[in-house]
C-alpha cells in the first residue's frame, strides 16, 4: 500500500531544503531539479503501492525483480514478485498494470526523438539529460531514435497504411464543388553515408495545397502549410510512399494536381504514372539556373579571375570556373542584363527566341557549341513543361524553391552538417521521424498516440 505520509513528509523536507534566493534565474533551475527528484519519488512510490495493492491477493512468489522506466520525471524503479508458470518464471501483475516490455515510455522516446531530430546528437544528449535526468550515453540515445525513426518509415511505407493525416491542412469543402489545386513537388539530395560508402540520393517530398502557398506583408511568399517526405529507398517505394500520402490528403475532394520538378527523367515518369492529367511545370528557377550557366560558359574570363553571383534575382552563388584564355574582356553588367532578359523572355513562353538569342554567341569554342546544343535540347524535351505565361495567369508557382527548401529543412540542415557521416540505417531514421516532426499533420503524434505502451523493437 501506498504510504501517503512519507510521500507529504518528503514535499515537506524538499521545499524546507530549498536554498535562499536572489536570483529568478538560478531558484528557477534550482527547483525544477528539486522538482525533478521529488516527482520521481512520488510517482515511484504511488506505482510500487499499486503493484503491492494487486500482488496481494496472490501467493507463493518466488522472488522480487526489478524493473526500470525512464519517464518525463526520471528514471523510475520498481518491484514485482515472479511466480512459477509454464514459461518459467514470469510477474502476475505486468499485463495488469500492462507494463510496456521496453523501458523507454513513449513520452520520454518522443521528446528524445524531438530532440535528436532538431539538433545534433552531443547537444540533443545534453538538452535530454539536463531536462529528464535520465543518464545515459549519447550512442544510447542516437540509437533509440534511429530505431525509432525507422520503425515509423517502415509503418508509413506499408501498402496496407491508411491512417488519415486529420487536421486543417485538408482543403476546406465548398458547396460549389470547385477545384483546388494540389501541389507535388519532389527533388533528390545527396546524403553523406559512413564507411566509405559515399553518398546516397535521398528523395524528398512535398505536398501542398495552393491555398496555403500566401505573400505576408509584401515578402516573398511562404507555404503555411506543408507534407514531407523523405527516403533512402528505392525511386519506386518513394513513388508509392508519395501517392499514398497524396490520397490520404486528398480524400475524395475534386483537385487539380500540380507536380513541380527540376529536369530529373525519374521525376516526370513518376508524376505520369501516379498523378495522370497532372500539371507538370519545370521549375522556372531551375531553368534559369540552367540558362545562367550557358551563359557563364559562353562569355570567358581571364584567367584567375573569379565569377561572381550576379543574377540577383537567383542569387546563385557559382563556383570558380576555369576557362580557356579570354576572347574579350568580362563585362559583368553585360551578362547580367542578358540573364535578365532571358529570364523575362522565359516568363512569357517565349523560349524559341532564348534559343535563336544563344545563337547569336560566335561559337568560337567547342564547349559553347556544347553548352548552346545542350540548352537545346533541354528546352526542347521539357517544351510541354516550361509555358509559364500559361502558368503565371492561371495563378500557379512557377518555381519550386520550395521544393529546394524541403531539402534543406528536412535533410540537409540535420544530416549535412560539417564532419557528419551517417549509416543508411541511422539517416533513414532520422529523415524519416524530421520529415513527419516538420509536417503539419498529425503524423507525429498519430506516431506516437499508437507507440504508447506498443512501442518495441526488434
């Protein structure tokens, strides 16, 4: 049975203990320690009364075991009597008070994972010991959220998921029965992996309505409500793994799919198979990089000089590239007014006029003559892809930054870090929990609402 006196006799003597203060700052991270200490006690205490309550109605134990949870308030330990059974030796009141088989309850497991996905590991370990006082090492807790990670990758990819993601992202129902437009936008990154292994394309997806794609106060727009995803796996499980989130997005609302890419083949196959009467829009801002780089090839510089980030619309920021001797001298003012020409001309369609406009440089180089036949064809493959006059007036993106910022927030920022080499275990893992954690969703907490008190690894 519970002892309630000793439990008001311990608050008693913690706030009695309770140091003289001056400072908020220090009573503050005085007590919440204290705190700490003193919940752990407390519901340590009301757990083993609990167990003590159920155990008494059953005799000839064996022995006393113990068993360890790590919970918000810190790492809790009780007792239980094991009794003689078929399967040798097992506690009576486990499945009673059902006791999870792993120690770590779900609420700690989530803010670990929180915090492993936010931050690197040596500081996501600091953050997770000051505020749980839980000690443990730092590859303990990468592992558990590498498990962690890939145990929902694993739950999401199944062809039987159909789990809804329920919140305000869904388009809201009108009466009037309109189309909205559904974004797809989808990018590869390469992500660095351990062992000499190199690297290895991570896919990753966005989903989004057009609603939710808004300009604040005159800045540059901002998408207030997105899906991710993001895979090591095959082209063919991301494919299915972006459709199926697409549909549970979808629901049955009558939409028009918008799928956005840069000029991977993969890209468009995919959108054509899972997404048919899509439309697809080459990402203008891509194009124009592809355009810049023709133009840089074309105009020379001298040698040892240094190309700098001109276009300030693309902000590109271009290595140093080494070229054969100069022809004329580099007018920096010249190629940037001939970008931004092009650029304009891109936006009304006119594409064919880039092309005759890059036929007007002498081709005194084979690299040019390359570079002019490449844009070309690029155009030419992509010509069903690349109308944005079309695009602009109907009110559609024409550019996939965001698609270039789901890179960045979903893997780059966490897995790209200086010095960072990863398994494909580990930044599987990670991507995974970081892209449902980014989500507007309630991925995440549909995660763990389904671990608490299941969660278990092999």
């Amino acid at each position: 049975m519970t002892d309630f006196q000793l439990i008001l006799g311990k608050i008693h003597q913690t706030l009695c203990s309770l140091p003289d203060w001056n400072n908020l700052e220090d009573f503050v991270d005085i007590f919440y320690q204290a705190w700490l200490q003193l919940g752990n006690f407390v519901q340590q205490q009301l757990v083993q009364g609990k167990i003590e309550e159920l155990e008494s109605q059953y005799s000839s134990p064996r022995s006393k075991r113990e068993k360890r949870y790590y919970t918000p308030l810190g790492e809790m330990t009780v007792k239980r009597r094991v009794y003689d059974t078929s399967e040798g030796l097992k506690s009576k009141i486990d499945r009673i008070i059902e006791f999870p088989e792993n120690k770590w309850l779900s609420t700690v497991l989530e803010l670990a994972c929180a915090l492993g996905v936010s931050s690197e590991f040596p500081n996501a370990h600091r953050l997770f010991q000051k505020y749980t006082n839980i000690q443990l090492t730092e590859k303990t807790l990468a592992n558990q959220v590498e498990k962690a990670g890939n145990t929902l990758q694993t739950q999401e990819f199944s062809p039987t998921k159909s789990e809804s993601v329920k919140t305000d992202f869904q388009a809201e129902s009108s009466s009037d029965e309109r189309e909205d437009f559904l974004y797809v936008g989808v990018d590869g990154v390469m992500t660095p992996l351990n062992q000499k292994q190199g690297y290895k394309e991570a896919k990753v997806g966005v989903i989004f309505w057009k609603k939710h794609h808004q300009k604040t106060n005159g800045k540059r727009a901002t998408i207030r409500q997105r899906e991710y995803v993001a895979t090591l796996k095959s082209r063919g499980e991301f494919r299915n793994r972006v459709s199926q989130l697409y549909q549970q997005i979808r629901e049955q609302k009558k939409v028009q799919t918008v799928v956005i890419g840069d000029g991977a083949h993969w890209i468009w196959e995919m959108g054509q198979e899972q997404f048919p009467g899509a439309i697809e829009i080459l990402d203008f801002y891509h194009l124009s990089e592809y355009v810049w780089v023709e133009c840089l090839d074309s105009l020379p510089l001298p040698i040892n000089s240094r190309r700098q980030p001109i276009n300030l619309l693309l902000r590109l920021s271009r290595p140093t590239r080494k070229v054969a001797k100069a022809a004329w001298p580099y007018h920096e003012e010249k190629q940037k007014k001939w970008v931004e020409q092009q650029q304009l001309l891109l936006k009304k369609s006119q594409w064919k006029i880039v092309i005759e406009n890059c036929n007007c440089f002498k081709r005194t180089r084979k690299d040019l003559t390359t570079a002019i036949t490449s844009l070309k064809r690029y155009l030419t493959n992509n010509k069903a892809r690349i109308n944005y006059q079309s695009y602009l007036n109907s009110g559609l993106m024409i550019g996939s930054g965001v698609v270039e910022s789901s890179n960045r927030r979903v893997v780059t920022q966490r897995l790209k870090q200086a010095g960072m080499h990863w398994s494909k275990y580990g930044a599987e893992g990670v991507m995974a929990l970081r892209a449902a954690y980014l989500s507007n969703s309630t991925r995440w907490s549909n995660f763990w609402s389904n671990c608490s008190q299941k969660l278990q690894f092999n």
